[in-house]
C-alpha cells in the first residue's frame, strides 16, 4: 500500500548543502552498487590515529552509508541522522514513527529508510525541510537498501523484492522469492542489463533481471545464507553461509570459465526444490572454522572471509582451495570486513579495531575502543569511521602531514 504524506516534523537545523558533483565513493552499506565492500579510491595508509570522535544519543540500529557529503547513521530510538564527516558535527536529524530498520540511504536530496513493526513504514523524505515525499507500508524491511537511477529495490521480510521508482514512489515491479532477507542486495552492472544477485535465508542464491524481476539463476546452498554477495572485476560471486561455508560462483560454458549473457543463465523450473538440468556456473566451497554471518570483501583477485570466531581469510582464487593467509584475531566478529588500499579493515565484538596488510593478514595497528562493534566500518578511501554499541562514533585516519 502506497501513501503520500504532505508534510512531517523534523529536530535540529539542516546545515547540509544538497549539490551535484562526484558520486560518493561509499555510497551503500557495501561500498558500491556491486558490494565488493572495497573503496573505491584510497589514500588510507594503515593508521587508526583519531580524528574526531562523538557520542550518539542513541545505539546504531543498521550499518552507516556515506553519501552526498553525510554520513548516515539511524538510530534504535527512532532517529536517522546525517552527519559531517569532516568534524562529526550533526548536519540534522530525522524522526521516525518506529525504530529505523535498514539503516538510511541519502541519494542527492531525498532519504530513504525503514522502520520496524507495528508501522513497517518505507519512507522517502527531502532533505531540505523534512517533507515525507512518499511512504508505501512493508512487512520487516530489514535488509539495506540498494538504488540504481530512477530505481530503488527493497527487499521484504515476506519474501518479495520491491522495484519502486524512487521519485513518485510507484511499484514498477515485484518478485517472490521466499525466506528472510537480511542482507543487502548486489548489483551487476551487465552491457545486456542489469542483474541483482540476492541470498536468503532458505539457502538460495539468486540473480534476478533488475530491468523486470525476472529469475535469471538460483541454486541451493547447504544452509541459510545471510551474506551480501559481493561481486568480482571478473564477474565471480563470492557469499558466504550461516553454516560456516565460503562460496564462489564462477562463469562457465562447458568446462571454460567465461562471460554468460542473461539468456544462458539457467532459469529452474518450479517447484524451487527442484535441481536445475544445467548449469552456466561452477561453484566453489571452503569450509571455515565456524558460522559466518559477515559478507565478504573483494578487491581484484583478492576475497576476504570471516567467521564468529574472529578469524579473517584471503583468497587469492576463486577456487578456494586453500586461504592465501588466515589470521585469528581475538574476539567474535558479526561485522563485515571492508578493504581499504592495501588494508583490510575489521572490528570485533570486544570493541577492538584491526587493520591487516591485504596480501600477507599481518596486523598493521589496532585500537580498543568503547563498545562492541556491530556493524561494518565503512570508508571514504582516506577515513575509517565506525559506530560502537556504547553510541559512540569515531573517524580514524593518518594526523601525520
């Protein structure tokens, strides 16, 4: 159900300047539309000197997003905030009917965020003065949200992706897959269309026509899978499984690795319990130490896996034969690592924050900080910021000239 909404209220002063220029370099939960969850330019040399740091009045509910020059942070008591990250100041601040479910999502002048049950509102809002442009009624949207032009896709807690237009709000399509989503959607940017590859917790993997919602591909994994895939400059999908699995999806036709169009991807017949005949990708396997419910990092030939137990896993193949280096860090980790440079970047749940060289896992720096970190850091490429469960924010970079 769709609603529009005149106007609503809004706290504090907007100090943020909406303008066109560079598309931000970490826009999404995963970094970019792919979510190889790596930065896309990087001058970060490895350092965790403090740059600024902050106090929430509220615990971060949903990973932060970096976008037209704010950082976006929704917190559990209902608010979404926008914030410098030059100095941390709060640019302005947003209240929601419920507590915020999938984080925020800042593209250009609007800002789109969920909120949780009894409402299970999506929401878009201007910026500027607060007005809810739109507002359409979702069960449990918990998974972030994913946009690509006019197009912004939205993945249900009954099972369905959403395409809507992002500007009028209308439903250009639908799709029921079934299972939970949790995890943020990727997109593959095709020259014969668009393809978002989606997991859930059923076990499925799944690409889907971004342009139609049509099912291009699904395969079964042994497990629920609750990882955002992340896909490769070579087109390999990596994701990992609940179950303590790594996995890799590799083009092939016959027994070549190579470039498939959409018409060659293998469309199962119903039921979904029903194996696909053939298959146009061979997939990879490795079984971690224990269950996983972070989603991977790829830069070029280089995929980085973590398990609750703390450790971190390079893949130099996607084969995933044997880890180019595995390190055993010292706590719990349910965040996701991100690649910055040359660094790998990961916080536990002890509070503790590692930076890892990418092609050896030796520990560059570290920093105990105040609380558990839950979600993901994300990064401009030169900054690390990072949200603790203690409602603290911090910026980590290099203070040397």
């Amino acid at each position: 159900m769709l609603l529009f909404v005149a106007s609503c209220s809004r706290q504090g002063t907007n100090k943020l300047t909406m303008g066109e220029g560079e598309a931000a370099p970490w826009r999404f939960v995963r970094g970019g539309l792919d979510a190889q969850g790596a930065a896309a330019k990087h001058g970060f040399n490895g350092k965790l000197d403090v740059i600024w740091e902050r106090g929430l009045k509220e615990k971060p509910q949903g990973p932060l997003a970096l976008a037209n020059g704010a950082l976006t942070i929704a917190g559990a008591k209902r608010k979404v905030f926008l914030i410098d990250p030059a100095t941390g100041e709060t640019y302005t601040k947003f209240k929601n009917r419920s507590s915020p479910q999938s984080g925020g999502l800042l593209v250009d002048s609007l800002l789109y965020n969920s909120t949780s049950p009894p409402f299970n509102y999506l929401d878009c809002r201007a910026v500027s003065n607060g007005e809810l442009r739109w507002r359409s009624v979702i069960l449990d949207i918990t998974a972030p949200l994913l946009f690509k032009g006019k197009r912004l896709f939205v993945l249900g807690g009954d099972g369905v992706i959403y395409c809507f237009d992002r500007f009028s709000g209308d439903l250009i399509w639908e799709k029921r897959v079934g299972g939970k989503m949790i995890s943020a959607p990727a997109l593959e940017a095709r020259p014969d269309g668009d393809v978002l590859w989606i997991a859930n917790s059923y076990g499925w993997i799944g690409a889907y026509d971004a342009s139609s919602g049509k099912e291009l591909y699904r395969r079964k994994m042994n497990g629920a899978l609750v990882s955002t895939p992340a896909i490769a400059d070579n087109g390999t999908i990596y994701f990992s499984g609940q179950n303590g699995y790594a996995y890799s999806l590799s083009r092939k036709i016959g027994n070549r690795a190579t470039a498939v169009t959409l018409s060659e991807m293998v469309n199962p017949a119903e039921p979904l319990e029903q194996k696909p005949v053939s298959d146009t990708f061979a997939l990879a396997e490795s079984i971690l130490q224990s269950p996983s419910w972070s989603s991977p990092a790829v830069k070029n030939d280089f995929a980085i896996f973590v398990d609750n137990s703390g450790n971190v896993y390079c893949f130099d193949s996607p084969h995933l034969t044997k880890p180019l280096w595995k390190v055993q860090l010292d706590g719990a980790l349910v965040a996701s690592p991100i690649i910055v440079g040359d660094f790998v970047v990961v916080g536990l749940l002890t509070g503790k924050l590692y930076v890892l060289r990418l092609t050896t896992g030796e520990i560059v720096s570290s920093r105990l900080l105040d609380s558990p970190i839950k979600y993901s850091a994300i990064s401009d490429g030169d900054r690390i910021f990072v949200a603790t469960q203690r409602k603290s924010l911090y910026c980590f970079g290099s203070l040397s000239r």
